[in-house]
C-alpha cells in the first residue's frame, strides 16, 4: 500500500486485526467518521488494498504485516480526521460568534459591525473574506437578528460625518474623533477588491470597497458600494456584483 496518503507522526495502532474481512471494516468505518469530510478516495485506497493483498489462508508474519500496515494507516487518517473537525469546529465557532459593535454618535440610529464579515460563504483570502453581491446579501440574511448591508444612503451618511486616513493601520476612520484618539470611531481597512474572473486580489492596502444593499437597476449587472483610499471616499460608487468585495453589516437600534 502507498503509504504516503496518510503519513503523519502516530504512533502504531493498537487496534487487533486478524483478517482481510476486520481490515477492510475497520478501514472503512474510520473514513466514514466524519460528516462533510471528502473521503471517497481514502475508501477505495482501502478497498483496493484489501482486495488485491495476496494472503495464504493460514496466519504468517507476512499476513500480519500487512494488517498491521493497513490499521496503522487506518489510524493515521482518523487522527487526520479528528483534526480537520477540529480545526473545523473551530472556526465555526470563532465565525458564529457574536459581534463586537459599535453605535456612532452622529448616527445614533444604526448599529455597527466593527469587523469585517467573514464566516459565512465567500472567499477568504489573507484573513479577509471577499464576497459577491449575491453572495454577501445572502451572508447577511444567514445572519439573521436583523443585521443587513448598509443601504447607499446610510454609506453616505457615514461618509458626511467625517473621516481620517490612518497609514499605520492602512485604512480609514469614521465619526466620532476620527482624526484623534479615535473615541466613537468606526474603522473599515483597505482591504482592495477580488477580481471577478482572475480571483486576483487588487489594491490591498491602498483603497477599500464595501457592498451596499442597494442594487441599480432591475435586471443590471452593477451593486452600489462604498470606495476609498488615502485621499477620497466615494460613498456612491457602482460595481459589478461578480467582483469581490468586503461585507460590514449594520442593523437598525432596536
């Protein structure tokens, strides 16, 4: 059997196999462990060596080698396994928390998010998670508890009442003391935009792009967004809603 599927640091299974027929049932029962885990090719890896050992009927070393090789192997892919939900797990959990907010002074109606959506669909890239129009109005009604995109004019009222380039942190400050200590500010980073047919990322750390709720036109390509860089906001921008951009959700102040 190659091996080199499942290599990892473990330690020999203790798992007692005294045949083709145990083998393959131990095997198979560890690839079907986890729920959402692709491990169809793992499954026929096994079946195939199962199938196509060479045994006598009586017990040699040779037999038992090759159970042997084929628990310690089945043992490795669980550890895999239990550490990909894990990890999984995880990440849902850091996601599906609940969100830091912040409610600005001029804007004393809405509520916002201080961080970036990330966690439900789109595409995650160095740390930020760009998503279509499409995309990120679905994401906000996964939300639920009445978070939403911003609509192009709560944008540019965000945008009236001030804001501060901060090089340091590549991005920009809204409200509040936005060219000071930054009390009952809002930041939104550079994050760039994700092309729509390359997947490449452009102008990360140098402009920032946010979704708005607003589309255009019924039946049109383009989605109102917020744009900015070192030197403007443009709190009235269309873009095509294949691109990828970044998500901030507000809800109204209940």
């Amino acid at each position: 059997m190659n091996d080199n599927l499942f290599a990892m640091n473990a330690t020999p299974s203790t798992h007692k196999i005294s045949s083709k027929t145990d083998a393959l049932t131990y095997a198979i029962s560890v690839t079907r462990t986890a729920d959402g885990v692709h491990l169809d090719k793992a499954e026929q890896v096994f079946r195939m060596f199962v199938d196509n050992i060479k045994l006598p009927d009586t017990e040699t070393a040779a037999a038992d080698n090759c159970f042997k090789n084929l628990a310690e192997a089945a043992e490795r892919l669980k550890q895999r396994i239990e550490e990909h939900l894990s990890k999984r797990e995880a990440e849902r959990t850091a996601a599906h928390r609940a969100p830091s907010t912040i409610i600005l002074p001029s804007l004393p109606g809405l509520e916002w998010m201080t961080e970036n959506l990330t966690g439900y669909g789109g595409t995650e890239v160095d740390g930020n998670t760009y998503y279509t129009w499409e995309e990120a109005m679905a994401a906000a009604e996964q939300l639920g508890d009445g978070w939403r995109l911003p609509t192009k004019d709560e944008w540019d009222a965000l945008c009236d009442i001030g804001s501060t380039w901060d090089e340091d942190r590549k991005g920009r400050w809204f409200g509040g003391n936005h060219d000071t200590d930054h009390e009952g500010s809002l930041f939104l980073p550079a994050t760039g935009y994700r092309h729509r047919e390359s997947g490449a990322l452009t102008y990360v750390g140098a402009s920032g792009y946010y979704w708005s709720s607003s589309s255009r036109l019924a039946g049109d390509g383009n989605a109102g967004s917020l744009g900015f860089n070192s030197g403007s906001v443009y709190p009235l921008n269309w873009n095509r809603r294949a691109y990828g951009l970044s998500v901030r959700c507000v809800r109204n102040v209940k």
